[in-house]
C-alpha cells in the first residue's frame, strides 16, 4: 500500500479542471443517489399513506353499516360501498367483520376464504397474504357491537399491487431523471471549467510564446484574478532581460578595456631580457586566451528556447561566403549544403560563433577538403563539419575541448575555437561529439535542440 505522502503529491499535482469535475462526480455519485432514496421512500409513505386512507374510509362505511339480528341472531350488512369489486368473488377488494366466535359475515368477494386478524382498539394497517397469495393491504380495528359480548373485529383489504406499480413507475422516473441530471451537471460543469479556464490555457499558450522567443511579454488582457499576476511576470522578464543586457555589455566592456594594456605589456615584454620574455609571453598569453574566452561566453545569448527563430541561412551565409574566399586562396574546396528554409531559436551572433570557429579550425587542418552540412531532425539541429586533414586520436579528441589547449604551437591562433563552441553547445543544452571523418580527417557533430522550423521558401 503507498504511503499517505505519495497519494498527497498525486493529488497535489491534479490540474484545477480535474479537480472541479472529480468534486462534482462525488457530488453526482453520493449526493443524487442520497437525494433519490430519500425521494423514493417519502414518495412510498405518502402513496401507501394514501392508499390507507382509503382503505380506512371504506372501514368507517363498513362500521356505519354493520348491525346485529336480534331475531335471526346473526350480523347484517345493508350499505353499498360503491365499489362492484366486493361483489366479485376474489377480486382483490375485501371487507370482513367476525367477533372471533360463531358470528362472521363477509364480503362476496372473500368466498370461503378468511383474512388474518389482530386484535386491537386502535386503527392498525398492515401488509398480509390473502387469497391466492396475493399481497394485500389491510386496515382493521375491533369496535362494540350490542348486544355481542365479544368485541367484533372489522376489516378491510385490497391488493396493493396497483400501489406497488404505482411506486415502481415513479421510482423509473425519478432515477431516469436524476441520471439525467447528473449527466447535465457533468456536461454544464465540463462546459464551465472549460470556459472559466480558458485565460489560464491563454496565458499558458502566451508563456510559451516568450519561452519560444515570439512574444516578449505576457498579455495582460485577461480576468482581474489572472491581470495582476502576468503584469508581475512581465516585470520580471523585464528585469531579467536587463540584467542580462547589464551583464553581457559589463562584461564585453572589461574585455575590451583589458585590450590596450595587454597589447602595451606585450610590447613592454619584447624590451625585457631575453630569458625573461618567454615567462613574459606565457602569462600574457594566458590573460590573453582568459579575455577572448569570457568575452565570446558574454556575448552569447544560449538558452535557444528564449530567442527568437531566426533565419540560419541569413545568419550563416556571409559568415561562409567569407570562409569560402579564405578556403579558395589556400585551394580548399569548401562545400556546404545550407537549406533556404530553415528557421531555429538562435541567437544569430551564436550560430556564426559557433559555425566561424568550426569551420576555421577545418580550413586549419584540412589539405584539400572541408565539408559542412546542417540538417533537421525534429526539433533538433543536427551540425557537422569534416575535414580531410591529419585528424585526431580519441585522446586529442578529448583534449582539444580543453579552453587554450593547441595541439600543435605551430599553428597559429590560440587554442580557443573548439573550447569556446563547446561552452555554447553546452549553454544551448546540446551535445558536440569529435570522431574519425569519412574523409580522413576530423568530423565535429553538434546537436543542438532548438526547435527547428521549416517553412515554404517563398520566391
């Protein structure tokens, strides 16, 4: 059995629309049922109420009627209770009148049959077994008849078979209508939910849009209860998006600043002796490399599901054209496949950071070939850049994703390329894998989950 704190975070996590319709079905399945029961048996009281009445109104007739011969020494009859069904023998309607001894009359309709008696001053009614089995409905009471020394004990029955259809067709009726009701209620409250639910669906549609980058704010237009909590969240957006900007710019700024001394320190390094300009250049270079890292990881946006789509082929294509001049004047064949209609949730200075350094580090090595291809897969941007070059082992591999780390100081640049697209990669929450090319050389792979887009070119 699940403890009690797991049952309450499961009904913790109910949605507000499950909620409302699971209280009104317990409504529906506890409250109408209750309702209908109780319905039912103070509508069988009243009908065999009712019914008793009559049968009592017929036992005050035959009262009235009754008298004893003194002549003939036997009780007499003479009143017309207007119903022909007491003359008819077995007909579900009786009277009866006995004072238990040798002086009994009947209605015709009773034959030689008998009712069951119990004696009593008081007005009884009760349910007995008559003629045939039938189920009958009984009023009876004894009363002092001169000159009997016995109380005579009078008596009036008729079927309750028409009272029991009568109660049986109701009870049809009022169930039928009470699931009626419960299937109205449901579909009333399913109609309601939906309609008073709608806003809160509205702002969660319109918070999606501004995670997805095509909304900036939320749209206030909305019921009191839900106007004041997005105007909040605006404003924390608001104060988000600032000290984001603040951030970025401070730190764009600081690197930029540290430009001019580290360029005035490398010249003040080159007048030092020359056992110490190595020491010199070492450290500059490291200061240096530290800059040009956190000034790339500053002015990249991440998170591709706060930007807005934009248009890879219009981010990408002068960065490549550029690259592709670059790779014709050391006779590489840069070949690109760079679909027209592919839209993603970058930041556009992103995608060329991260496509710039990858691909320059292919023309690096490369001695005659270098291949790029963006695809979409899903919601997944799938980037790969092969080359033709010397390649590396897995080790290299694992290496060359180190910030600063060159495999090769002869070549120039500073080691940062592949470090600082691994740290976009990872702010983006994608995956950059480094393998043996088709070609011989390195193949870099980056998925990137950034919702890609795919809309109609239009010409």
């Amino acid at each position: 059995m699940m403890p009690w704190p797991y049952w309450q975070g499961r009904i913790a996590r109910r949605s507000i629309a499950s909620r409302l319709l699971v209280a009104t079905l317990v409504i529906v399945i506890v409250g109408l049922p209750l309702a209908g029961f109780l319905l039912s048996h103070h509508y069988r009281e009243s009908a065999t109420q009712a019914f008793d009445d009559r049968l009592e109104a017929l036992l005050n007739v035959v009262i009235a009627g009754v008298a004893f011969d003194r002549v003939e020494q036997r009780l007499i009859f003479d009143r017309d209770l207007g119903d022909p069904r007491f003359d008819q023998v077995y007909s579900g309607w009786y009277w009866q009148m006995t004072d238990g001894q040798q002086h009994t009359l009947t209605s015709r309709s009773l034959w030689d049959q008998r009712l069951p008696t119990h004696d009593g001053n008081t007005l009884i009614a009760r349910t007995v077994n008559g003629p045939r089995a039938s189920s009958l409905r009984l009023v009876e009471r004894d009363i002092q008849l001169a000159p009997l020394d016995q109380p005579l004990h009078i008596s009036v029955a008729a079927e309750d078979q028409a009272l029991m259809d009568n109660v049986h067709q109701f009870q049809q009726w009022l169930w039928g209508g009470l699931a009626g009701l419960g299937a109205l209620l449901l579909a009333v409250l399913a109609l309601q939910v939906r309609w008073g639910l709608a806003p809160l669906r509205r702002m969660r549609a319109n918070l999606l849009e501004v995670e997805n980058g095509e909304a900036q704010q939320l749209d206030t237009r909305l019921p009191d209860e839900l106007a004041g909590l997005a105007s909040t969240m605006n404003a924390v957006l608001a104060r988000d998006q600032r000290l984001i900007e603040r951030g970025r710019h401070a730190a764009g700024n600081l690197a930029h600043a540290l430009k001019t001394p580290l360029s005035v320190m490398r010249l003040l390094a080159r007048q030092a002796p020359a056992e110490q300009q190595s020491a010199w250049e070492a450290e500059l270079t490291r200061i240096d490399s530290a800059v040009r890292h956190h000034l790339a990881r500053a002015s990249a946006a991440g998170e591709g599901g706060r930007v807005a789509p934009v248009s890879l082929n219009e981010a990408l294509a002068p960065l490549i054209n550029g690259l592709a001049r670059l790779a014709q004047r050391r006779d590489i064949h840069l070949e690109h496949t760079l679909p027209r209609d592919m839209q993603a949730h970058m930041d556009a200075q992103d995608a060329q950071e991260i496509v710039g350094n990858i691909l320059d580090n292919a023309l690096r090595w490369a001695k005659g070939e270098v291949i790029l291809t963006l695809e979409a897969h899903g919601e997944h941007l799938q980037l790969c850049v092969s080359d033709d070059g010397p390649g590396m082992s897995p080790a290299d591999c694992q290496a060359a994703l180190q910030r600063g780390k060159r495999l090769d100081e002869k070549r120039s640049g500073s080691g940062l390329g592949l470090s600082i697209v691994a740290d976009l990669v990872a702010l983006y929450r994608g995956d950059m894998q480094l393998e043996r090319a088709a070609l011989g050389g390195l193949a870099v792979t980056i998925t990137l989950p950034v919702v890609v887009i795919r809309r109609p070119d239009r010409r």
